[in-house]
C-alpha cells in the first residue's frame, strides 16, 4: 500500500513539474485538449492508461 501512496506522490511531483518549468506548453496543451472530441481525449486517455499497466507490469 506504501509504493501506491509513493507512486502517487511522484505523480503529482511530475506534474507540478510541468506547471512550474513549462507554464505556457502546458495552457497551449490545455487548449488544443479542450478542441478535441470526447472519443478523441478518451481514446488518448486509454493509450496513456495502456502504456502505465504495461510499465508497470514490465517491472515487476
């Protein structure tokens, strides 16, 4: 349960890196996701999710 808390954490540490380092990149992102269509983000989403469980289970 530790390492889930852990990988949490390391998410959001990622993510604010983001923010801090490449403010403008990531509002032009934002915009160019708010342009797309649902099945476009959904099916990036699931792309995105697909590549984190086969990560995942390549290293363990």
């Amino acid at each position: 349960m530790i390492e889930v808390i852990i990988a949490i954490g390391f998410l959001f540490v990622i993510e604010g890196l983001l923010y801090v380092l490449f403010p403008r990149a990531m509002k032009n992102m934002m915009a160019i996701i708010l342009s797309q269509s649902e099945n476009s983000v959904r099916t990036t989403g699931l792309f995105a999710l697909l590549i984190g469980v086969i990560i995942i289970y390549v290293a363990k």
